[in-house]
C-alpha cells in the first residue's frame, strides 16, 4: 500500500516532532517548561463563553459554506474601523483556523511545480500546505546577522521565475518577529502588481507590534491599489487568545479567487456555527483588551531576549512583533540538544522544549543550530525556561560536544 507523493513531501511539525519524548519524560516525572508552541496563556475574552452560552437554536444547523452573516459582518467592520479597508461582504470567506485559509489559498492558485516566494526561516506548515497543492517554495534567504529582514526588491525579484505565483509572508513574523514597515509593505505591493503575482500577507499576529504605540500593521491599507494580487489569512486565535475556537478567515476583493475558494469552502461543507457565533463577540473587545495583552508579552520578550543576550555565544535580535524569538545557539544541532534535554537533562526535575530551526528553513543545512522560543508563559515560568536553557547549553557542549 502506497501514500501519495505530496504526504511524503510534507515534513513532521516542528512544535510537535518531540511530543513523544516529552510524553516520556513526564512520565518519569520531569517538568516541562513549553517554549515550542505558540499557544497564548492569556485569558480568552468572556464574550466568547457568554455567547456561545445564549445561543440556544431548536437543533444545532450547518453554517453556510462562506460563513455566517454575523461573523463576516463582525469583520467587515472590523477591519472599516480598526484598519480603514472596507470590505464587501464576498470579500470575507471563514475557514477553520488560519491554516485551512492558507491551505485553501494554495489550493486554489497553485498547480503542479509552480512556486511561491517565502522568506525563510518561515512557519513550517508553509511547506505541508504548498506541497498539499503540489507547488514548491522558493525560499528568499535571510540571516540572524541582519535580523531576519527580507523585504529587499532586487533580492525578490532575483527569485521570480516564470513558474512563481505569489509571494508570502507573516507580517509580523512568525518565527522572527520581524515586522514590515510602511515603506517596506508598498514595495512589495508594487513588486506583487508589477509581476502579476498574488500576494499573501498571514495578518494572524497583527495586533501584536511593539514600540510603536497605535500602529497595526498590514497590506490591507494597499487594497485598492491591488485589489486583484492581494490576499489576507488572519485568525481569532493568536489576537483574542483562542487557540480552541477553530476560526479565520481569508480576505481577498480577486473575483475568481473568491469563486475557487468557495469551491473549497463548500467542500468541507462549513465552519462549526457555535466556534462562529463566539468569534463575532470577541470583536466587541476594546482597545484596552489589546493594549494589556501587548504590555505583558513586551515584558515577556525583553526577559527573553535579555536572558539570551546574557549567553555566551548566543545569537539575537529583538523582535518587533508576534511572540516568538528566534536565536542561534553555541550548539552543533538543536535537534540533537533537544533530543538531550527531554532524555539526558533534568536540573532538580525540570527541562524545557523549543522548536529546533532547522524545519523553519526550506535550505538544506540551514537553522541547524537555530531555535525558535515561543514567550507565551508567564514571567516567573519564562525566568525558569530561561534558566534550564541556559544551563542544558552549558552541560550539553561540556558533555556531548566536548568543549566548554
């Protein structure tokens, strides 16, 4: 019996890869302190809950295949209000979660061997879901020594080729943090026009931007200029803390592309109604709601990055969005490192996971002594996770690698 070409081309999931192992040691009765995944511990707003508590239909029916009025209108004005892009309601498609979006986006402009342009290091599940459509990625390089910035047109424009369809990024990233400026998001507009390419910009940390107060950063503000090229993938879970309630969506004014996603979208027939009708609450949030949750998670990332910055041999840069921060460590391979530290490592019965760099590239031989931390603890369990990190690098050089 055989699987299909495109499953064996998809690679295991970095934040998952270790769960096994991780099984194993608590069962031996370690600690872990979770740095791989980047679910927020932050309080999902009640609206949600209350919602979903004075919903009570006769019987419980299918969404339609688009989504529900109330919730594509919740966004609509959503983003008329919050980011000035006015949307009509075909505009607006839901998908379960962030990743159907961008699956379902890759499955309607790819075909066989054609290529999109992604910044790497990038979000792994990028690969399984251009692989899914049977495309490939053309990875735009970037390096820890120039803070994982990518947005240079002469270097894009060197990687466009007849076969490419789109360019794709996180903005603000996820694994780096990097977040484009206004300038840098116009260039790529132009460049997207210019070449006839779709351009796919994952908003799903947008609310998440730090040191520069009231500033929301995405391509929507570029709509009319691109209203054809420009595709949005955005999502409740990382900005309202709801990682459980399977609910995004894609954006896009293109026509036809609306005609092929919603292809897909009646496909899988919908959206779970009630995950829908608590989304449209968390809307209702106000500003307060976002200005709390990115004063914690700056509090968070300065503990990290000053911590890491601390190690010896440890390379950083500060992120400016999103939760997570990547860094080269003085290890020879964070696979190997954390294959360690979940089996050969406690320090008083505690250890600590990431997500070993090496699969958020698309070049072999890349990331290899990379790792991405996700700062969705608390302070005091970050302090923690900070301390085993350091420690198990200092044991693993002494112990595997043979060097102090």
């Amino acid at each position: 019996m055989k699987v299909s070409i495109n499953a064996n081309r998809c690679e295991s999931s970095p934040m998952r890869m270790f769960h096994p192992l991780a099984v194993a040691a608590k069962e031996a009765g370690k600690t872990i302190y979770h740095l791989n995944i980047g679910q927020p511990d932050l309080p999902t707003p009640r609206q949600f809950f209350d919602a979903i508590a004075n919903f009570r239909p006769d019987a419980l029916p299918y969404a339609p295949s688009p989504g529900i009025p109330l919730l594509i209108d919740t966004i609509r004005d959503y983003y008329k209000t919050k980011l000035g892009v006015e949307l009509d309601s075909n505009d607006v498609l839901i998908t379960t979660g962030g990743s159907e979006a961008l699956l379902m986006v890759c499955l309607s402009i790819l075909d066989p061997y054609t290529e999109i342009i992604v910044p790497e290091p990038y979000y792994p599940n990028y690969t399984t879901f251009v692989h899914i459509a049977g495309g490939n990625i053309r990875a735009l390089p970037t390096c820890p020594e120039e803070g994982y910035q990518f947005a240079f047109r002469d270097r894009i424009e060197a990687l466009i080729t007849p076969n490419t369809r789109a360019i794709m990024f996180t903005n603000p990233g996820n694994p780096t943090g990097v977040t484009l400026t206004d300038e840098q998001m116009h260039m790529l507009a132009q460049v997207a026009k210019e070449h006839d390419l779709y351009l796919i910009s994952d908003e799903v940390y947008r609310e998440f931007v730090y040191g520069e107060e009231g500033r929301v950063p995405t391509m929507g503000k570029f709509m009319d200029e691109i209203a054809d090229n420009l595709i949005i993938t955005d999502s409740v879970s990382k900005q309202f803390s709801t990682c459980g309630a399977r609910v995004g969506c894609v954006v896009t004014k293109n026509k036809k592309l609306q005609q092929a996603l919603l292809k897909f979208c009646q496909s899988r027939l919908a959206v779970a109604t009630m995950d829908q009708v608590g989304a449209a609450a968390l809307y209702s949030v106000d500003e307060s709601f976002y200005e709390a949750n990115r004063a914690e998670y700056v509090r968070r990332r300065d503990l990290v990055y000053d911590r890491l910055k601390a190690i010896p041999g440890v390379l950083v840069t500060k992120p400016q969005g999103a939760f997570y921060i990547m860094a080269a460590l003085p290890v020879d391979d964070t696979r190997k490192f954390q294959n360690w530290l979940l089996t050969s490592f406690d320090d008083n019965g505690d250890t600590v996971m990431f997500a070993p760099g090496g699969p958020f590239y698309e070049t072999p031989g890349k990331g290899i002594n990379e790792v991405r931390i996700a700062y969705v603890l608390c302070l005091e369990d970050l302090s923690r996770a900070m301390d085993l990190l350091e420690k198990g690098i200092a044991r693993y050089r002494k112990e595997v690698m043979g060097v102090d």
